[in-house]
C-alpha cells in the first residue's frame, strides 16, 4: 500500500511535529507553512501574523499502520481547538487549528470529527477548527524541523 499525507495546524509546529513523530506508522514529517497569500514565507514572516499562514505539520503515513481518523485523534490530543488564533502562549492567526485535506476522505473524516467533537460538550466554547483542501506546502526553514528533538525535548509541550 503507498503512503498517504495528512496535514494539521495546531499552534507551534514544533510541538505538533514531535507528537506525529512518536505515532506508529508515521514514516515522515516536516513543518511549514500553508494557506496564505506569500509565495515562499519565512518564519519571520508568517511569526509577523501579515501572510495569512498558518505553522502545519505534514505527516507521510501508512494507511495500512494507522488511520487517518487516528492522526485525527493524535491532533485532537495534542492541542486545544476552541480558543481563536491560539494555542497557550502561542499568539497569532498562525497558530490556529486547522485540518488541511488531501483528498475527499479526508474532508469527510475531518468535517465528521469537528461535528462530533464540537456537539460532545467537551468543550464550553464552539470548536474553531477549520477543514479546508490543501493549498500550496511552503516548507519552514530546516533549523525548524524536528526543533525540539534537535533541542533535547522530544515530548510535546501541550
């Protein structure tokens, strides 16, 4: 079976990365930026809150290892999707929670959780998750991938 992509944004890439790191049947991830209007941003540039993107993490998986709605469950897990623009201290339309889409299944599966997850009453605010198609994959500079197992501190932050 081939592998398939998955792409979330949940606040710092950094964190989000290192949990789909640790997932089995993950084979690869990298971090950067999609959904905005700069062709090419720099961390600078989308840290600046002005090119619309947001700090995603891409997932290469094996769909016969783990599903697409168990990333989905990985993501829920390892941030907070109700409060707008943010993650803890991570400030900024860059960090909010979307759930990018490769293909139909995936905007099925997505829509499907944020439903389920945003009428469970888990959370006393609406959920702010957004489901879109993919748009253009800029990925960050290398000293951002894998920042935090580079840095020593392999566990995600949230």
């Amino acid at each position: 079976m081939e592998s398939r992509i998955a792409t979330f944004a949940a606040g710092s890439f950094w964190g989000v990365e290192s949990t789909f790191r640790q997932v089995s049947g993950v084979l690869a991830t990298r971090v950067g930026y999609m959904g905005g209007s700069v062709i090419s941003p720099s961390h600078e540039q989308v840290g600046g809150g002005q090119t619309g993107h947001a700090e995603v993490c891409e997932v290469t998986y094996d769909p016969g290892q783990v599903s697409f709605e168990d990333l989905l469950a990985v993501f829920w897990s390892c941030h907070d999707p109700a409060p707008p623009g943010r993650q803890d201290a991570d400030l900024g339309s860059q960090h909010r929670s979307v759930i990018y889409c490769h293909d139909d299944h995936q905007v099925e599966a997505a829509a499907r959780a944020v439903e389920a997850l945003d009428s469970s009453g888990r959370y006393p605010d609406p959920l702010q998750t957004e489901v879109h198609r993919c748009a253009e994959f800029w990925p960050a500079e290398e000293e951002h991938q894998q920042f935090l197992e580079k840095d020593g501190r392999p566990d995600c932050p949230r």
